[in-house]
C-alpha cells in the first residue's frame, strides 16, 4: 500500500491528546489528514470503534468528507462495497463502525455513544452539539476549521488545561506538494484582496472580521418556506463559469423578503442553466434579473421564453438598500447561507473598511442583490 500523506497526518496519527484541534488555511490538507490518520489508526489497527464524522449538515458532508473518505479508501484499495451502508451513510472497516453524522438531524445530537470523534469545520457547529457530542465520546476528539471567528473551542479547549489538547497549526505549505500551480496562485493573491481573508486563509492564523454585509437574517425551515403565500416571487442570476453560476428565488411576503438558492454549479454552460431551469419548472413570467454582461446567456435564456431582465448593478446603492430589507433565508441554502457569513467589505491591515466588498465566493449574494434591488427599489423604500 503506497499512501502519499502530508506532514499533518503524521501529527494527528501520533497525537494521544484528548483533543486534537486542527487549526488552519485553506487547502492545508487538514481534513484528509485526519481521515487518513482515523482510517488507519482506529480503522486497521483497533477493533469494535465507532468513529462519528460530524458537520453541521448531511448535505455537507456527503459533498465534501465523504468524498474524501472513499477517494482514501480507493487510493489504499480496501474499499468494500459490501461494508458500505448507503442508507444510513455508515462504512466497517473490520469490526469498526465509521458513521457520517449532519447536526441538522436534531436527533442525532444525543444519539449512540461513539469511542471517536472528528468534527469538520467546528465552527459550523454550536456550543451546544459539541457538549452535547463529547460526552458521548469515550476516547479522542479531532477537530478541524479555519479560524474565522472566536468560538467555543477557544473558550472550552484552548483556553483551558493545555495538557488536554494538541493545536497543530497548518497553512497551504502543509499541503504544498498536493496542490496544482493554479491552486497555489489562487491562495497567494488573497494577499491582494483583503487582509482578513489572507490572515485566515493563507496564514491559518486568527483574525477579527470587520465590516461584514449582512448581519440580520432569519434562518427558517424548508416547510416553513414551501408554505409561504408570497405577494411576488422573482429570481436573481449571476452568471459563471470557472467562478459559480447562481440562481435565487426571492419570495416578497408581507414587506419581507424570503430567499431560497436554486441553483449553484460552476464548469457548467448556460445551456445547462436553461435545461434546469426548464426541468425544474421555473416559471417563465416571472421576472428574472440577471447579470447584463453576459448578453449571450441572456439572449438563450430569453429566445427559451424566459422573462430575462437586465439587472441594475450598481454595487454600494444595492447594498445599502438590501441592508434594509427583512430578510430570511430557507436553510436548504446551503451556499448563500456561506456565503452570506462571509461577505464583507475590504479591509487592510490598519482595519480600514472600505465601501467596496470583497470579490471572493459572492455569486449567490450578487444574484440576491440584482433581483431585490432591481425589481423592489422603485416601489419599496426600507429606510423611513
């Protein structure tokens, strides 16, 4: 068995601490080299574990961990087909049991007791599921996040009894030899985009955000959302390619708005975008703002009978008018949902906030912003 591993799954095989927290940039390695360290220590070598791998949603999960977790088993060629349970997303590896737990499952949070624990992205996670998981968990913890924001593991781990955990801090260099030139390049330049952004994802170190966009929306369930009786419902396109195209439903309902994304893919065409669109019934009246650069998407989607309408992109007006709205988002919305914590306006290294936001994973508010703005501004003023 040739497995390639990083310097970071050495540290996190090796580690005996209660708490192993993998604390770092973007694209280090951290979450595959806690799988393989998990996949190998406690499942070839340990008998009758049950190891949980966490994240705040099951969709999350099976797009990312997952992933991961069967491309290791394939590279190792141990795969099983017959120990994989697809149903309750549960594989054995010998008599130990690997279980991919969504925390927007309410009832897992006090499920089975577990010898092993990894949390992926743990600032996803509230204080709450992490009480309520490590006391069910008899041997280790290991946690993996960018350190974004100041959460329980500061408070509850790392500033308490250092002799409970291990803090293996990690950047992109980690994960150097694993990564395309291209890849490389893209985590170099944040450099050149916000200082915030840089601290956190290209230095693995802890910052403070400042100037973030949106700080007041709702969260509501999908039922919640279905059952809505809107007074309108209209769409927000922003197009892409290598960065993501973007569909938004917006529903406007008793002077709020309620957003749902549709549609999220990137590496696809506009002729993919109009087939989904067409497939999933998107009704063809109703007003659908889209970025105006990208005329010939427009042109295709309206020669299909859509109501496509040239979006108003004027970047600071639009934002300071959606600040406005009452908003809530239905949590199915996975991305905008990201999206959204993270969109903010530059800073520099002083702190300075500029009235400009950063040009980093905002299709979804982009697209939110041309159909609110566009079609509600001329009728709807949320500033008394």
């Amino acid at each position: 068995m040739n497995l390639p591993v990083s310097p970071l799954f050495v540290k996190n095989y090796n580690s005996t601490k209660r708490h192993t927290v993998n604390r770092g940039g973007t694209r280090s390695g951290k979450t595959y080299a806690i799988l393989q360290a998990n996949i190998i220590k406690w499942g070839l070598q340990s008998k009758g574990e049950v190891i949980d791998i966490v994240r705040k949603t099951q969709a999350e999960l099976y797009d990312s961990v997952m992933k991961d977790f069967f491309d290791i088993l394939n590279m190792m060629e141990i795969y099983d087909r017959s120990c994989h349970d697809k149903t309750h997303f549960h594989y054995r590896i010998n008599s130990n049991l690997f279980r991919f737990i969504g925390m927007d499952k309410a009832q897992k949070k006090r499920g089975p007791a577990r010898s092993i624990l990894h949390i992926n992205e743990a600032n996803g996670l509230t204080l709450e599921d992490w009480v309520q998981l490590n006391a069910r968990t008899s041997k280790q913890c290991y946690y993996d996040y960018n350190p974004s924001e100041y959460f329980w593991i500061d408070e509850n781990i790392l500033e308490k009894d250092s002799s409970r955990y291990e803090l293996i801090h990690s950047t992109y260099l980690d994960n150097y030899d694993f990564l395309t030139p291209d890849q490389i390049a893209e985590i170099e330049n944040l450099i050149n985009i916000d200082d915030f952004y840089y601290k956190v994802y290209v230095l693995g170190e802890a910052a403070i955000m400042k100037g973030k966009i949106y700080d007041r929306y709702t969260l509501i369930e999908p039922e919640e959302y279905d059952q809505l009786f809107e007074d309108e419902k209209f769409y927000g396109i922003d197009f892409g390619y290598e960065d993501y195209t973007c569909l938004m439903e917006v529903k406007w309902c008793n002077e709020k708005v309620y957003e749902r994304e549709l549609y999220y893919e990137n590496h696809k065409f506009d002729e993919d975008l109009l087939r989904w669109m067409i497939e999933n019934n998107i009704d063809y009246n109703a007003s659908i703002y889209a970025d105006p650069a990208n005329a010939a998407g427009i042109k295709k989607l309206r020669n299909a009978g859509f109501n496509i309408i040239n979006a108003d992109k004027t970047v600071w007006e639009g934002i300071r008018y959606c600040q406005g709205l009452k908003r809530f988002i239905c949590k199915s919305s996975r991305n905008h949902i990201k999206s959204m914590n993270q969109y903010k306006f530059k800073q520099d290294a002083n702190g300075v906030i500029r009235e400009e936001p950063v040009k980093l994973n905002d299709h979804t508010c982009d697209a939110q912003r041309y159909a609110e703005f566009t079609h509600l501004s001329r009728q709807f003023n949320p500033y008394p």
